[in-house]
C-alpha cells in the first residue's frame, strides 16, 4: 500500500529536509516515527527538499508499506512520536502510480519578509529582515521579469544538482502587509536557493540599487556572480504543492498570523 502524508514543520531546528549523517533533519525524524508506527523501516519521498532553516506548511511525501493502518495512525501515532516543531497534518492511502515529488504539477513557496528598522523578534526565525526603506511597485515590475519558461541559471547555488536550469515560472506575487512584504512564487519546479537567490534581488530592486531591468539582464547572463547574495532561509516556507485535478488530497489549514494581511 503506497500512503501519502501531509506534513507542517518549523525548520529552524533542523539541518533541512533530506536525510543526514546527524540524524537531526525533518526527513530522519519523520522516517524514525512512522517506522514505530509500520513496525518497519519507512522511506519517505517527497515532493520537495527544504534546506536548513526554511519551513513548509504544505509538504508532501510517500511511502510504501505492506502493513495495514488506519490513516489515523499515520497521523496521530506518528506525531506523538516527532518532535513539537513537525507535525503531520493528514494522511491518506494513494494509488501506486501516485508520487509526491514527479506527480506535482507546480510547488508555491512564500517567502515573509519584515521591512522594518528594528529586526523582529518573536518572528525572529520565522521571517526574513531588512532594515531599509522598500518600494513595493519597482519589485512588482522587477517580478513580472521572472515569468514564462526560462534558463535560471543566475538564481542556482554552486551546490545545486539539478539537471536543467531550465523552469517555468506560472506566477509571481510581491504584497506589502503592514511592515511585511510576502513574496509569492509558483513553478513547475525550483533549483537549489532559487527562491532565496530571487527575495535577494527583489531587495535589490527594491531598495533602489538597480531599476527593476536589472532583474532582467541577470535573468539573461545566467551568471550568478551578478546576482544578489543569497538571503537568509528564515523567511522561506513550502507553502503549497499542487497536483492537478486528477489527484485529490487533503488541504492544508493556511498559517495566517505568519502573513498578517493588516
């Protein structure tokens, strides 16, 4: 029986979502609670890699297991054996041919940032910081560059794997919520630090550094020498991960005083 979960996590804690040597990632811990749950070894795979010190609300992974559970064990059972700051949020059986990560259609990461003069404090591992004045409409424009199907070599770490820089942005959102700006990415897929690599030139952009053409420009060199240094993980969360009307799962509650819409 192939089962598929949704899982919640703080990943301030961890050293990322894919299993370590330490033991000490969000993947590990998950793998070691169901294992107690299946009575045997459990392998997860899921629909994206969050690295160390970023979040997600909407994870979603599988496994395989010849034991027969009710879905309520998966969640219930497994929780009480993870740490406070995971939490699986549902589960459900799936067909075989269902698979977290290549039936995903598109992944939505949100990235909070706190615009503000003094770095924040209860949020303070939950939300990215910049002390300067931002102009939300240059960003805006800047963002609009990122759409449609392109190379985003520029945007991708020294450490990325991926085979192709190539991905297709759908949509791309910046909004300014009192003194936070959520910035909203939707694609196909995402290279390593991709995202963070992105919130990095907005800023940019936004603090008045270059005009929102430069975003373009470095779109088009593919060189990630000129971009913008890679923001902190803090402010990143997987927020949601479609899989097309053929595939129905469980939603995930949104996390709404982490986006405050006053």
């Amino acid at each position: 029986m192939r089962v598929a979960l949704g899982i919640a996590y703080d990943g301030t804690r961890f050293e990322g979502w894919q299993s370590q040597p330490s033991g000490n990632t969000v993947q590990d811990h998950v793998e070691r609670a169901l294992a107690g749950i299946a009575g045997h070894p459990v392998r997860v795979t899921a629909a994206g890699r969050t690295d160390a010190g970023v979040h997600a609300m909407a994870q979603v992974v599988h496994f395989d297991t010849a034991i027969t559970r009710p879905d309520s064990a998966w969640v219930r059972g497994a929780n009480a054996a993870l740490p406070e700051a995971i939490a699986i949020q549902w589960g459900v059986a799936v067909g075989d041919d269902f698979h977290a990560r290549f039936s995903a259609v598109s992944r939505t990461y949100r990235y909070l940032l706190h615009n503000h003069s003094v770095r924040p404090a209860v949020l303070a591992r939950r939300s990215g910081w910049y002390h300067g004045v931002l102009d939300l409409e240059t960003m805006q424009a800047a963002a609009k560059l990122l759409l449609g199907t392109r190379d985003f070599s520029a945007f991708r770490s020294s450490q990325c794997q991926a085979k192709s820089p190539v991905r297709s942005m759908l949509s791309v959102d910046v909004a300014r919520q009192g003194k936070y700006f959520v910035f909203t990415f939707t694609a196909n897929a995402f290279l390593h630090h991709m995202v963070r690599n992105l919130v990095g030139c907005l800023v940019y952009v936004g603090k008045g550094k270059f005009p929102p053409e430069w975003l373009g420009l470095v779109l088009e060199g593919r060189d990630r020498a000129i971009c913008a240094p890679t923001f902190a993980p803090d402010g990143l969360y997987l927020s949601d991960v479609d899989y097309g009307h053929g595939i129905s799962l469980p939603g995930f509650d949104p996390v709404l005083p982490l986006f405050p819409s006053k």
